[in-house]
C-alpha cells in the first residue's frame, strides 16, 4: 500500500525531515533482519486525536526487543511520549497509523550483533483501509498457504521481529497472485495460526473461537485481546482453541483482527463460503463496537485512548 509522506519522522531522539529519515546501506538490520516493529493507530474521537493502545504497543515493542536481546535505549514512557509527539508535529488530526521501529545500524558486519548500534526510528502517516476499500462491507477471500508459520524454535513468534516477516511476505504474495486477498496459515503442527498481519476468529453456533497464541505460534494481538473484551461484554463466549482448517470450512463466520486491518469479515475461504457469504451478524456487532471504541465513542473502553 502506498504511503503518503508527512512531514517529521522521529530518529533516535530528534525530529528529522520526513525525506532527511536515512539509514546507510550497511546497517545491520538490512543485512540480516534483527529488530523489532510496531504497528499502532491512532484515531480522531470527539476529545481530540487518541492514540488506541499506546502502552500495550510500545511494551511489547519492548518485549519484542528482550527476546532478540536488543537494549533499546528509550524507556516505554519515552516512546509513548515520542510516539504522541510524532502524531502530534505532523498535524495528524484525522487519524493515523504509526510505525515504531527498533534497528541495528551501522557500524558492525558479520551475523553476530553484538556491538551494532541501536537505533529507533517512529513514523506516522494516514494509512487506509489494509485489504481494501470494501472489505468491510463484502468480506475477503483468504487462501490457506503454502506456507507454513515459523516452528517457535526457529524465530520467536511472541516478538515482532523484522526478519520474521520474510515467512509473511511468502505467504501474502502467493495469495495474491494466485487471486486472494489474503493469506492464513499453518503452524508447524498444521493448526491454524494466523494471518500475514492478522489474528483469526471463528464464530460456531453463536460463540468466537481463536487459537491461543503460544500453542499456534501467533503473535498476541492487541486487537485480538480488545476483541475478547468487546464480544465478551456484547454476551458472546470467546475461547482459545486450537483449530484446523475445516473448522475455518464449516464456520458461521470468519474475520480477522489487528492494528492495521481492524476488524474485517471473511467471505470464503480456499473458496468454501464462510456461512451465507456476507459478513455474519456477530462480526458485524463487534466491528461497530470496535470502530466505535477506537473513535472514542464507547465511554467504557476510554481507559484504551491516550490523547496527544
Ligand atoms: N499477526 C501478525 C503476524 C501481525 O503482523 C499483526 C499486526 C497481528 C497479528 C495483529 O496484532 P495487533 O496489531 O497487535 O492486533 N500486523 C501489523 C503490521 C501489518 C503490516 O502489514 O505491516 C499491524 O496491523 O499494524
């Protein structure tokens, strides 16, 4: 998706010229994928410009970065307040998404990355609809992959490392060339685990289902975790199972979740359609709830907001 430029990015402690935002080719990470990234969204609610989740975000961030044992050298309340300032110097009233990112840079060569520097860079820019105009409102033809996802003894799958989404990309191209919008794909065990930028929810007979992270080796979703506490308080049962690919077959409906998507129903799956083939009536309760949670205008989920 393209990006639209704003005007600062900020780099290691100081706001620099959106074009000025550089790094040598010989920076480690570029080399061999060590770091870690966020993805975070903030919205225009009533009270001014929120960031959704900053905390949740900035810290795993962090913990991403103690896995890969990368001493990041900002603390989670420096970050957030970076991350507002950024929101804040580009004017982005209307809404944003933004891009932390934790590197090593120059200055080092070989695998070994001991002795790289680490920097941290923190971009933001209006980013659209993540699969699309009318994902929403029709649904998204997902393709199951390939692929496999990582076995967690070969990459960390709690942390969002850079390089980890090598496997992502596989599985996103191979599905959207072969005409889908997107992909889902199998742990090593051959459960269910994820999408290419997304959790997965089920919904059978009137209750959601969703892999437990660890077992499927999926990353731990703040949307996903937001989204347990909303259906829970719409009156829907959610647990954490294991699924298999049938199970995504036979559901009443299928959507996925997570910063950039938000929240996005499911039409067919490996060309099954997924219940009548239109977005199911749960999901469409959870994605208003959600659309308006994030908008500041479910005053029970304020506690989730940071104004900038
Ligand atoms: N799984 C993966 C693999 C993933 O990348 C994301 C976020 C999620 C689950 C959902 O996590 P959360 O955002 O905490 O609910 N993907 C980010 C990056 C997407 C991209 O293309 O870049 C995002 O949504 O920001």
């Amino acid at each position: 998706m393209p990006i639209t430029p704003t005007d600062q990015i900020w780099m290691d402690g100081t706001l620099v010229a959106w074009s000025d935002a550089k790094v040598h080719v010989l920076s480690h990470t570029l080399h061999y994928g060590s770091g870690a990234f966020e993805g975070i969204r903030a919205y225009k609610t009533p009270n001014g410009v929120a960031v959704f989740r900053l905390k949740e975000h900035v810290e795993r961030l962090l913990r991403s970065c103690k896995i890969l044992m990368i001493d990041v050298p900002y603390s989670s309340k420096e970050l957030c307040e970076a991350v507002k300032d950024v929101v804040r110097v580009n004017g982005l009233s209307e809404g944003c998404y933004v891009r932390p990112l934790v590197y090593l840079g120059y200055g080092e060569m070989g695998v070994n990355p001991i002795g790289a520097p680490v920097n941290v860079s923190i971009a933001a820019w209006p980013w659209g609809p993540y699969l699309g105009e009318d994902a929403v409102e029709k649904g998204v033809r997902m393709k199951i992959s390939s692929w496999a996802r990582h076995h967690p003894n070969a990459m960390p799958t709690a942390a969002k490392t850079i390089g980890g989404y090598v496997n992502a990309s596989l599985a996103k191209l191979e599905a959207v060339r072969a005409g889908y919008d997107e992909a889902i794909m199998l742990g090593p065990d051959g459960r269910v685990s994820e999408c290419t930028g997304e959790n997965l929810f089920i919904v059978r007979d009137g209750a959601l289902f969703s892999p437990p992270p660890s077992e499927a080796g999926a990353l731990r979703g703040i949307t996903q975790s937001s989204i347990v506490k909303i259906a829970a308080d719409l009156g829907y049962s959610v647990t954490f199972e294991a699924l298999r690919r049938d199970d995504l077959y036979l559901a009443d409906e299928v959507f996925v979740t997570g910063t950039a998507v938000e929240v996005v129903p499911v039409a067919s799956v490996d060309d099954r359609v997924v219940g009548a083939g239109r977005p199911g009536p749960i999901t469409r309760a959870i994605e208003t709830t959600y659309h308006q949670a994030v908008r500041g205008e479910r005053p029970q989920y304020e506690d989730w907001l940071t104004r900038v």
